[in-house]
C-alpha cells in the first residue's frame, strides 16, 4: 500500500498557525486531562458501560426512532443525551478506541483481529503501554467483569492454549463470560467463560437473557465498587428473537423505510436532537422507493424490520432488568451508566434484499424473492440467520447520510450516547451537542469518579490517554466543544474533523489513494452533509488534508490498506502453514477461524475408530454448522460426508456399511475448478462412496458463528440427519488431516484463491 503524500504545499509552521486552538481552548483541554483527585474516599461510584451493536442513529426511540426503547428512554430521562458522539464506523475499531481512550490505529486496531498484518497500526496486538478502562480501574480498587462480545483477540491467539494475556481476562477484566469474535448465532452461541470454551446448551434461553444474568451475578459478588462492560451481540445479525417480540411489531412498518425516514426526522426535530436547519438527504440511488417494491418485497422487508425491531426492542428489556437490579439493590444513584448506542452506523451488510443465511449471501446472494417468503416464518427463529435490507440501514441512520464501514460519513460514525449519574447529574433529561468521541469516554469515566490514571499498569509505563474528558458538559450545556480534532479511517475511507469542519473522502478498494476525491463540510451548519464545499474553499480543504496526514502519521494509520475483504477471506488458523495434522478428541471446541480448513482446499481427513460389532453412530468430525458448514458422521452402520453452504445441501454416503472393530475411515475432499469437489470415502484403502459438493470460487461453505468439533457437532447440526450433538458411541483415537494435494489439485486451488480475491474485493 501507498503512503499519501502531504496535500497541497502548506509547512508545518503555516499548518500550525493555521489549527492552533486559542490559549483558553488550551487551558480548557489541560484542565479535562487531569482528574479532580485520586480515589480515596469510600463510596466510588459503580460504573457500567453498554455498548450496543449495528444500531443506527435513528432507531431507537430515545432518538426519535420508531423502535420502542423505554428502559433507555428512562435512563436518558434522568440523564443526558449526547448527540454529536462518535465512533470509528466498524466494531473492533470502535471496541478498542473505547476501551483504552486511544485511537484504534494507535492500538493496533485499524481493522479487525481477522485481518491484522505486521503494521503497528493493524497489528490487532493492544500494547501493554495503553492499559484498557478494566486495567486502570482494577489498579484502582475495582472489581471488572465484561460480558458479550469481545473481537479484540488475534485469530492466532484464538486457540485452546492461548496465549490469552489479549482476550479480556488478560486484559484486566476478573471474569468474563461471552463470545470471542464479531457475531454469534443468539440462539445457540459459541460461548467462552474466562478462557474456557464453553459445551453448554441454552435450552431455549436468549444470548441477551445469559448475558444478564451473567451480568447480575458478577455484580452480586463483588464486595466493592465494580466496572462492568456489558457488550451484546444485538443488534448484530443475526436478527434472532421470540416470536412475541417480532409479533409486537406486526404491520406497524408496512408503510416501509421512506415513510419511516419522514416520521424519524420530524420526531428528532421535535425533541431538539438536530438543529432545525437540518436538512434530510436524499435516498441513496442503491435503495429503491418504497413505492416501487412488489407487494412480495413490501410484505418479506417488512417482516425483515419487524424481526430487527423485536430485537432491539428486547435486547432494551434487558438492559432495563439490569438496572432494576441495581435500583433494587439500592446501587443505582452511585452507578456511572454510559450507552453508546451502537459501535457504527446502522449495518448495509444484508444486501439489497435481505438475507435469511447470514454470511452465505456473500457468495450466494438471496435474489429470489419467491424463496425468501417460503422461509418468511423462520425468520427470527434459530432456522434462519437474518439481516434486513440495505433501505432499513438507510431508515436507522436518519438523518445521516451511508452506513457502517464508511468513515467519511456521519452516517458510519455518529452514535448516541446516553449518560446516566443520579449522584452527579443534576440537568435531568439534558440534551448535550458538545463533540465527542469513543476514545472520550475513558477520561470522562475517570474524571466523575476521581480517578487519576496510573503512571504504570502492571509494571509498565503508561502512553498518555488520546481522549478529551466530556465531563466539562455534564454541568454546562453551553461549553464549547474541547475535543477539537479526530480523524477517521477504515480500509482506506477516511476523513478529518476540526472545530466543525470535515473533509472526508470515501475510497473504492483497489483504486489508487491518491486519486480519491474529497469533500469538505460544515458541520456545524450543514450536519447531515448535503452541501459540499471542496470547489468552493480549496484552501481550507487542503489544510484539513495536511491536517489528516500529520495525525495520520502520529497515530500509525499509514501506510494505509484497502484490503479488509481480501484479508478476511485469508487463512489464518493456527494450523495454516501445516501439512500435516494431528488431533485428539480432547483438544475440545475451536472456533472456525482458528481451526483446521475445510472448507476449500484439497485435504484427505482420516479417523482413527473402533467400531464395536454392535455398531455405532456419531459424528466423528463437525466444523460450522445449519448455515454453513461440513461434518462426517456414521448412522445405520455407514459412512456419510455432509454439506451445506445455507442455500444447498449435499450428502455423499458408502455404498456399504462399515466393518466392525478397529479401522481408518478417510474423507478426500478435491475442489473442481468449475463442477463443485470430488469427495470419496475410504475404509482403510477400500474406496466406499463418492459423490460431489457443491464449491464456489474455491469456497465450499462460509464458517463463522460456528466451530470445529471432533466426535460430536455442538451449536446447530450441519445436517438435517440428526440432532446435535449426535456424539459418537464407538472409540475415536485421533483425527489426521493431510493438505499436501496432487498437482492438479494445487492448481485448482492457486485458480480459486485468485478468483476469491477478485471477487471479495469486486463485491465491496
């Protein structure tokens, strides 16, 4: 990748006469970085920050959405809402600014643990020299807990062995209970305590309602003031949630996402959210009008946003049982409560027309609307994996312009934040318009409950903290903004703000930095960017460009990648560079993205058995699971290879049942350049069965929320032949996997990664 060259021909002496805040400015800034006192006194207050997942600005009620959200609306009834609040535009980005009050780049969080290099600034490697919130806390007196998603450990880090001094525990949280990456099926989720991966079976029970429950058990234990960090899943797709939720909303979005749009922003005016000047842009050219879909899309979107809407809606219940915990226990008043409504903007990741299989609309997009209404009442349910529409992203992020991943628009970075201190919050149901962002909310923290952070955590000297206390608001709403500076950038879109002025530029994958154009804005004239004035003040935009270099620079955002899609489809399993593996069944559950592939190369899979004379049945080996996955099992005595990629299904069995007693059973997998894999079956050296599976640019089914298991297939069955976990009866003794394929097949796969990556970077 190339470094962008310094815009225009400003020096750094002109470039700082031309920035440099006012000695007040100054003052102010130097006064929010130190906290009034060190903590001594008893009765700190309790702290818990929730962090909601892919909700548009627009969504929720308590910012004039059309999804009811009374707990949150009492919180910020008794609180503040902060409107001009910020994040990076994608979740672990946004998780790690947050949590260590530092920009994700200076962190080594540019982009997602799946996609790190050997760069500073994406190496997914959190330094032990900026301590997160639970360190400092913890150094403090604290007891720490977080519950739900993480997604700041390194995929190679991932493993049953660790090392895991970078998953939460390791990272100054006491106990964690929740799930490693980005999302997680809600119905069956793959589960970790500590740095245990977890066998449990919900039995029914919502991931929202074990993470609170979790959650209050944690605070019950403690003895002494406590953080938690209460991250959910929701409102991540998948949209998964009980049919009474998704019913409480039946019909009541049939009026679709252009008359929400309306409705929306003519509430946030009306409760003083946007200024009235604001002006609603217009829809995107990629979402069609409401008026212009079938009867067939109107009634399949509507049920798609009904779904989101009971999601959220019920993830908001939750949160309200939280609290009621900590007013029953007479903990509320003393309890520092912040909610960011989301890690970025609503998610454009469901297509133009929704899904009902999560990641598999990747690579087979759900196009057939006929299809997707056949399924119509699973959705919600743990028999599909939804996401809504692209014209329902557009919807939540009223009135904001794009969508999640795009970090040039306020529609990828503005989120609101709730605030809530019955003990230090006088201004009841404020509204605050001061500019802030994730990396802010760590000093805030630590200036309202006295906190000075700590020279060193853990024997090693400390960076200084990035963010800017909001703490100055809480009792003025009319202070000046102090956090006068922020870039912005995920996989090569990027932006800068400086006092109310933006310039920001949305980069096309593949194309040349330095051939992108930028625009410049006003924001504090024109919040929702519909004017562009880059033709208009060139000279201000070019010091904004300059402006973004340096603090590119200084943040190690350079050299700068445009290769996310590209790297997330890399194999980086902790296995990746071997030819040859060797399992045993008590190596327990992995997660898909740390285990053994496969789901594309050649590999011949060879199981050690015992197979008493009575038989057995079981699976031997399951990786991934209903919405993508493989798994070779035994029933009525034979051998069967599974597949589905979520749309198609495949089932390759012997032809003859097993023989008794100890034996080798082999599976070799050999992806076809264009007609799917050849899969053959063996019993020592007796070829079984064959057959085909289906395989598309080299990818046979895409794995995420699910894992790998050896003599048993938790979460969701890969097969509609049994049930999970189908364990196995006989005697397994180990599990070889051989990748070095014949010639041809080495061919075949150097082919399909090619074409993989031209097409995950055409697809973006």
């Amino acid at each position: 990748m190339q470094r962008i060259p310094q815009h225009g021909v400003l020096t750094a002496g002109a470039l700082a006469a031309a920035l440099a805040p006012s000695a007040d400015a100054l003052a102010a800034q130097a006064a929010a970085t130190q906290p009034a006192r060190a903590k001594t006194e008893q009765g700190a207050p309790n702290v818990i920050w929730i962090l909601l997942d892919d909700v548009g600005f627009g969504a929720s009620s308590v910012f004039g959405g059309l999804v009811e959200t009374p707990n949150l609306d009492a919180l910020a009834k008794q609180g503040l809402r902060y409107t001009n609040f910020h994040t990076t535009a994608i979740s672990s980005p946004t998780r790690a600014a947050l949590l260590t009050g530092r920009n994700h780049h200076s962190v080594g969080l540019g982009l997602f643990p799946e996609t790190a290099n050997d760069q500073p600034g994406y190496s997914a490697r959190i330094p032990a020299s900026k301590a997160t919130v639970a360190e400092i806390l913890k150094e403090s007196g604290y007891s720490t807990y977080a519950v739900g998603k993480w997604h700041l450990a390194p995929v190679e880090e991932a493993g049953p062995k660790g090392p895991f001094n970078r998953w939460p525990t390791g990272k100054g949280f006491e106990q964690y209970y929740g799930f490693l990456y980005g999302e997680t099926d809600q119905w069956h989720p793959q589960l970790v305590e500590g740095t245990r991966a977890l066998d449990d079976d919900p039995q029914g029970r919502h991931l929202n309602e074990l993470l609170t429950d979790k959650a209050i058990s944690y605070i019950d234990q403690q003895k002494k003031p406590f953080f938690l960090y209460f991250a959910p899943g929701a409102t991540h797709a998948p949209h998964q949630v009980s049919k009474q939720w998704i019913e409480k909303y039946k019909g009541k979005f049939d009026a679709g996402w252009d008359s929400y749009r309306a409705q929306v922003f003519a509430n946030q005016k009306k409760l003083g959210l946007i200024p009235q000047q604001t002006v609603l842009p217009a829809r995107h050219p990629n979402v069609k009008a409401w008026a212009a879909l079938s009867a067939k899309e109107k009634r399949l979107y509507a049920r798609y946003f009904e779904t989101y809407a009971g999601f959220l809606s019920y993830t908001d219940a939750e949160i309200g049982r939280l609290v009621n915990h900590l007013k029953q226990t007479g903990q509320f008043d003393n309890t520092i409560i912040a909610v960011v409504i989301g890690d970025n903007g609503a998610s454009k990741e469901g297509t133009d027309s929704g899904t009902t299989n999560g990641l598999a609309a990747v690579l087979y997009p759900e196009n057939d609307i006929d299809k997707q209404l056949a399924n119509i009442d699973k959705i919600g349910t743990e028999y599909s994996s939804p996401n809504y529409p692209l014209g329902w992203a557009q919807a939540t992020n009223v009135p904001f312009r794009q969508w999640k991943q795009d970090a040039n628009s306020e529609g990828g970075t503005r989120n609101p934040l709730i605030l809530s201190y019955p003990r230090g919050i006088q201004d009841k149901g404020g509204i605050r318009a001061q500019y802030g962002h994730v990396i802010d909310l760590l000093p805030t923290t630590l200036e309202l409950s006295h906190i000075t952070p700590p020279a060193q955590v853990g024997g090693v000297k400390q960076d200084n903290i990035e963010g800017t206390s909001l703490a100055y608001s809480v009792s003025d709403a009319q202070a000046p903004s102090r956090h006068l500076t922020q870039y912005y950038e995920i996989n090569g879109t990027r932006s800068i703000y400086h006092d109310g002025w933006k310039a920001a530029t949305l980069h096309k994958p593949g194309t040349a930095f330095e051939k992108d154009v930028w625009e410049l804005y006003n924001l504090k004239d024109d919040p929702t960017e519909i004017n562009d004035l880059a033709a208009k003040k060139p000279d201000k935009l070019k010091t904004l460009q300059a402006l973004f270099d340096s603090e590119g620079k200084k943040y190690n955002v350079f050299p700068l990648k445009d290769t996310l899609f590209q790297d997330f489809a890399r194999n980086r399993s902790i296995y990746r560079d071997q030819d040859h593996i060797e399992l045993t069944p008590d190596i327990g559950h992995l997660f898909s993205l740390t285990a053994p592939a496969l789901n594309g190369p050649y590999y011949r899979l060879t199981v050690d058995v015992e197979i008493p004379a009575s038989g057995a049945e079981g699976v031997l080996v399951a990786n991934g699971g209903r919405f993508g996955g493989s798994s070779i099992f035994i029933q009525n005595g034979k051998l069967h290879y599974a597949q589905t990629n979520g749309y198609e299904a495949a089932l390759v069995s012997s032809e003859q049942p097993l023989k008794p007693g100890k034996s080798q059973v082999t599976v070799q997998f050999a992806p076809g350049l264009w007609s799917g894999a050849e899969v053959q079956l063996f019993q020592g050296d007796k070829l079984i069965g064959k057959g085909k599976a289906p395989v598309k640019y080299g990818v046979a089914y895409l794995s995420y929320d699910e894992g790998f298991d050896i003599g048993r297939d938790l979460r969701t069955p890969v097969s509609d032949k049994y049930k999970t976990p189908y364990a196995f009866t006989g005697k397994l003794d180990k599990v070889t996997i051989d990748y070095k394929a014949p010639l041809v097949d080495r061919v075949v796969a150097n082919v399909n990664q090619r074409v993989l990556k031209t097409l995950v970077t055409f697809k973006k």
